[in-house]
C-alpha cells in the first residue's frame, strides 16, 4: 500500500467487499413492462433511453429568456488573463493531485501512468494542453466516452433509477482541471456565483447548508412562526442542461469567447458508448446535457442555474424567513434545491417562479419526488403546486442526507437511526472481509474503520448528536 498501484489494489479488494457486486446481473423491465435479462439487450437499452432523454427535453419553443449580468465586476483584463499559457507549476500541481484507482476512458489511459511520467511527458503535455488553448479546439480523442450506469435509488429493474456517468480520458480530464482552476478562482475572487449555492465549490460543504436550515428552523421557532418549505428535485439535471443557453450564460459571466468556443467544442461531435462489464452500446451523441464526470461539469450546472437563486432572493419579493437584516428564501448544493416561505401563498409564489424558470431553461422537475413540509402550526388546506400537479406534504424531508421533522420531539432521532443502520451494515461488510483475511493487521482494521464507517458515524453530528 506504499505505492500508488498498491493503495489502488488494496482500497478496490476492500470497496469490492463492502459495496458487493456491481453491474446488471438482474433482469431490466422496459416501460411496457418487457422483460430483458440480455445484458447486449440492456446495453442497447440504455443507449436508447439516453437518447429519448435528449430528445424529449428539446421539445419546446427555441426563444432563449435574457440573462441578467451576474457578475459585472470582473473586467476585460481578467479575461484575458484567462487566456495566458498555462504553466509547468499549474500543471504540476494539477498531476500531483489527480487521484489514482479512478477508472480511465476509452483509451485505457490511467492516472497512475501519468503521474508517474517524468518530467519530458509533462512538458511534451503541458505543450499540448497550451496548444488546445490557442487552437480552441477540444481533441477529438478526448471528446470520446464510455458511459457506465450507477443505481441511485428505488427499483433497480427500471432504467430511469440510473445515473449516467461519462468515463472520459484522464488527460482530457487533467486539461479540464487545469480551466476549471483558473474560472473559478476568478468568479470565486468576484461573487458570481450565489452565496446560496454551495455545490462543489471551493471550502463549502453540506454540512454548512444543514447547519444553515437548521438555525432558520430554530429561529422561526424561537419567534413562534411557521414555515412553509419545499424540496425540489430536478429531472436529469445535468442530463438536460440547454447547452446553446449554457454557451450565452458563460459569456454574461464574463468568460472570454475564445474560452466559450472552447468549451463548446468539448461537445460539438462528441459521442459515447454505454458500457455493461465488456458490452458497448453502438456510439450516440446527445444535444443536451453536461457530462456527469467531467471536471468542468458541475462549475457549468452551477452557472445554468444560478440564476434561480437571484429570483429568489430579489428584495422586492421578500420570499423567505429573516434572521437578523439577512433573509433566507432558498439553498442549493448543485441540482438540490430547499425554499423556505413565510406562508402558503409565498410559497406558491416561489414554485411558480420555479415552474416559470424550468420552461424558459427547457428542463423539468419530478413532482413525485418533490415534497412540501410546515414547521410550525400550519393553516388548515394549503396544496401546494409545481407545474401543476400537486406536491406531497410530509411531516419529515430529508435534505444533504439529514432528516428534518415538523415537530420537536425526537426530531433528531430518524437522522441518528439511519446513520447508525448505515454504519452499522458497513461495519458488517468489514466483518465479512476481516474474516477472509485472518492475517489483517489490527492497525489495518482500525484504518479501514476510520476511513469507510467512522465518517458515516459523525456525518452533521455537530447538529444532531447533542439533541438526541
């Protein structure tokens, strides 16, 4: 475990115990209820929902909304700055950090071998990546990937429980890295982005967001009020994004055309296999969406949908609970979305304004997985709506993986209990492969404990722990 090959065989051997056997073994069910065990039949299948997927969120009016200026404040000159030749220390850094045992794209190309070329590779590389930059042209090499399927949660027969993710060359990967340093420092170093937006940015987290929500529920109860809230779940968030919108997005942020037609061309003819153990699908390509992989992905959903949170907040509206002179109306950590209402009505203002802003950004959300809960004395027949259709209203919400109840009593408990259950199933699987093993190492076990059940033990416990 001195090395990197050795740190990846060991941390494989031990996620192979404790997440079990990955991949299709079990028979798929089609919408019209077909049976499919074949794993080609599967491959093929997934191919086409992903394709369906792309087409169905096109199909609407091509009147792009404007886009009101985020960021005025970073000037032309830091654009430019954008622009200069990456250097040997940037790009040193950026191998340096890359983390083994991550699986490579179609070229078979790991970050180990990367790492551990010497410094020749580096500057033959770190020519090309400046090269990339001036041409403005994304390798067609690079813009190739095998898309493997992840369950996320409910019947793992259906495939609309899958999350796709785009396996993409580790150096397309490490050059996306090296773009993705420099924007966002700069929209970092200038705000643009919403302080409600916490998603994959730089020293912000979840926890901060529940600790977040949990003092605008606390100081609600304090004042006696009551809020009415909502969870939003977006469908196939990065999966949908309008890409030409993204492109206009970019520039209003103050990103540089010539890094715009850049990124574009990250996407333009690019294509991707589904890939089932061995099996590919034939290639496809889709008009829509950020690849869930990319390194830039996030950055660029975070920049799609900041704008959310600007409606949301706008003073004149005066949605949300206040604490002190700030008021607080939504959170978001990417695609997971929190709205906090003073009453039924304002509530219902908000989804409107959010049903109002899927439309005009061509995606949709899943009212069935949405849910609308009251802390507080609630009035009597409040239904709130999402593009019209109705929204359950729950007595508890989970939201970053922390349960919140309506009421006081043991409101913590539901949390703890799941994190316990979870800790203690993981702690099992280390039973089982400790048992394999009768040679392990103490310190090896306690190691492997501190590493997978541990931070599942102590996850929000600042929150939760002194409550229970």
């Amino acid at each position: 475990m001195r090395t990197p090959e050795g740190n990846k065989i060991f941390w494989t051997k031990v996620n192979r115990v404790m997440q079990g056997k990955q991949g299709h073994d079990k028979p798929m069910i089609d919408e019209d209820g077909t049976v499919i065990s074949d794993p080609s039949s599967i491959c093929d299948k997934f191919r086409s929902h992903l394709l369906r997927q792309s087409q169905d969120s096109i199909a609407v009016p091509e009147r792009r909304p404007d886009i009101p200026p985020p960021c005025s404040s970073v000037s032309a000159d830091e654009s430019k700055a954008l622009l200069t030749p990456f250097t040997l220390s940037e790009l040193n850094y950026v191998i340096n950090d890359a983390v083994c045992g991550k699986s490579p794209g179609p070229d078979r190309f790991p970050n180990e071998i990367i790492k551990r070329a010497g410094p020749s590779f580096r500057k033959a590389f770190l020519r090309v990546c400046n090269q990339i930059l001036v041409e403005k042209a994304w390798p067609r090499r690079w813009k190739v990937g095998n898309v493997v399927m992840l369950h996320k949660k409910g019947a793992s027969s259906s495939f609309d429980n899958y999350r796709p993710i785009t396996l993409l060359p580790c150096m397309s990967k490490i050059f996306e890295r090296l773009l993705l340093s420099r924007i966002s420092n700069l929209f970092e170093r200038h705000n643009c982005l919403s302080d409600y937006q916490n998603g994959f940015r730089p020293e912000r987290d979840t926890v901060q967001h529940v600790l977040l929500l949990h003092e605008v529920i606390a100081h609600a109860r304090e004042k006696r009020q009551t809020l009415y809230c909502a969870s939003i779940d977006v469908r196939k968030a990065y999966d949908t994004v309008w890409r030409d919108l993204l492109w206009d997005k970019l520039r209003s942020f103050g990103l540089p055309e010539h890094l715009v037609v850049l990124i574009k061309s990250m996407y333009t003819d690019a294509s991707s296999r589904v890939r089932i153990r061995n099996i590919l699908s034939l290639p496809f390509s889709t008009v829509c969406g950020v690849a869930q992989g990319g390194v830039l992905s996030p950055l660029l959903y975070d920049i799609f949908i900041n704008e959310i949170a600007q409606i949301l907040t706008d003073p004149l509206k005066a949605y949300g609970s206040s604490i002190g002179s700030q008021r607080i109306s939504i959170i978001l950590f990417a695609d997971d979305i929190f709205i906090i209402a003073s009453s039924p009505v304002q509530l219902q203002s908000m989804l409107d304004d959010l049903t109002a802003f899927a439309t005009s950004h061509r995606f949709r959300f899943s009212p069935s997985k949405c849910s609308a809960i009251a802390f507080g004395s609630a009035v009597d027949g409040w239904h709130p709506s999402l593009a019209g259709h109705n929204i359950q209203i729950v007595d508890r919400v989970e939201y970053l993986g922390v349960i919140f109840q309506s009421t006081l009593q043991g409101r913590w408990n539901p949390t703890a209990n799941r994190l316990m259950a979870k800790a203690s199933k993981l702690s099992q699987w280390l039973k089982t492969l400790f048992k394999r093993k009768v040679s392990t190492r103490v310190s090896t076990m306690v190691y492997i404990w501190k590493t997978k059940v541990r931070p599942v033990v102590e996850y929000a416990a600042g929150i939760w722990y002194p409550f229970l």
